[in-house]
C-alpha cells in the first residue's frame, strides 16, 4: 500500500495475560494490530466489519470475536459475558478498541465501558497501544493518502487492582488522558481533548 510501519518488538510485549487496548481511528488500524503478530491474543472486532470477507475469513482463522453493536443490547450483553468467562478460564490476552464504533476522525474519540469492565472482571491489567497514522496518510473516508509512516506504540501497563465498579468511570477517562496526551504529543498542530 506504499505506507512504511514501525512495531516494537514482541520480546517487549508482556507474557501474562492483559486487555490491549487501542485507538482506532484509520482504515490502517486493522492491518496494523493484525501485523504485531501477538501470540496467545484474542482480537474484538464489531460485526459491523462482516462485510469485509477477506477481513472476516482471516479473522476467524485467529480466533477473533466479534461484538454486537449498541442496537443489539441483549447479544452485546452476552457477547461481554461469555468473552469474560472465557478470559478468566483462558490464558489468553484480549485486544480491543476502546472507542468502539464511531465515526473517524483525527482525535481520540470517547470511550466506551464494555472493554473495562471486563477487564476488571477478569482481572486483568491495561495495556495501551497507541497507533500513530498522520493524518495526512489516513485512508477513512477513502479519501487520497499520502504515503507515510506508521506506528503502533507500547505503552506502560496499567494495573486495575485498584478499581471497582464505582471508581471505573474516573479510570475509564485516566485512560483515555493517556491516549490524548500522546496523540497531543504526535500532532502539535491538531490538539484533541
């Protein structure tokens, strides 16, 4: 696609189980977390992508689980139930998208809830991927991009032995500061709040 990538290392990624979480907000994303090569890591992934059969026959292939969107409360409900009993069962690590669906733009749109709780009832720490697409190399909206340079960065793991129920939201939002102090940091001419 004439775009150039970065990865950290897999030596640099945990061995214990974690829910990676990412910002999403490129046509790229998928390529590039797909890219990282993860071992032992379930992707989430929302079945509005089922339209894309190239993308949903390698997807289940790796295992991936799709996630209902909104509309369907009751199957997203289950869908969050049984992915967190097959967590606490599992040792396997879980990737996910904090912003969910939405619509893209160059930011770090709001977070959703689903992923954290979760996490926190699986017990399992944060891990932060930043991918970092210029936004003049984005593709959403299949707009014209020019070739640039992308990245996927680790970011330090965030414990959640702390959190509860009735502190998550304040957690929820700690994490998403991380999010937008390192896209503010990436994009001086493009702040996000």
């Amino acid at each position: 696609m004439g775009f150039k990538s970065f990865y950290p290392s897999l030596s640099e990624f945990p061995k214990h189980q974690v829910l990676y979480t990412f910002n999403h907000n490129a046509e790229q994303d998928i390529l590039l977390l797909t890219a990282l090569g993860l071992k032992n890591t379930r992707f989430v992934l929302s079945e509005k992508t089922w339209i894309y059969i190239p993308i949903l026959v390698s997807a289940i292939s790796i295992g991936t689980r799709y996630i209902p969107q909104k509309k369907h409360a009751k199957r997203r409900k289950r869908f969050f139930k049984n992915t967190t009993q097959f967590l606490i069962k599992s040792k396997y690590s879980i990737a996910a998208s904090s912003e969910g669906v939405h619509d893209h733009f160059h930011g770090i749109a709001p977070f959703n809830s689903g992923i954290y709780k979760m996490a926190l009832e699986a017990n399992l720490p944060i891990v932060p991927l930043y991918i970092h697409v210029p936004e003049e190399s984005n593709m959403t909206g299949f707009k014209y991009a020019k070739n640039g340079t992308l990245c996927i960065e680790l970011l330090d793991e965030i414990s959640t032995k702390d959190w509860n129920m009735d502190n998550l939201d304040k957690h929820i939002n700690d994490v998403r500061t991380v999010f937008v102090n390192r896209f503010n940091a990436l994009n001086p001419n493009c702040k996000t709040v």
